[in-house]
C-alpha cells in the first residue's frame, strides 16, 4: 500500500490537511480495487476509514 502512503503524502504537499489527504488516498484506491478489493485492498479501506471516524470526534 505504498501508493497511498504516496498520494498522502502528495497531497500534504499540496497543503492539504490530513483528514483531505486521507479522502483523498481513500477514494484513489476505491477506484484502483474497484467494486471487489482484494484483502490487502480491503483492510487499507477499512484502516483509512477508522482514521477519517477518529479525526472527526
């Protein structure tokens, strides 16, 4: 999962903040595992999930 961690870290550089890099990240690999991810795929999804919830409380 080394492209999200780059598109995270693209986008911080582009001045977002976390929370657009992390929306950001989630939809680019929605659409690369399309409509069945595979499991790596799956728990990346679920894990920047969990850090978007944890960022709005």
């Amino acid at each position: 999962m080394a492209d999200v961690a780059a598109v995270i870290e693209r986008a911080q550089r582009e001045g977002r903040d976390l929370a657009t890099a992390l929306r950001i990240a989630r939809v680019t690999l929605a659409y690369v595992s399309g409509p069945e991810p595979e499991p790596e795929q799956a728990r990346a999804l679920e894990a920047i999930d969990q850090q978007l919830r944890a960022l709005s409380e």
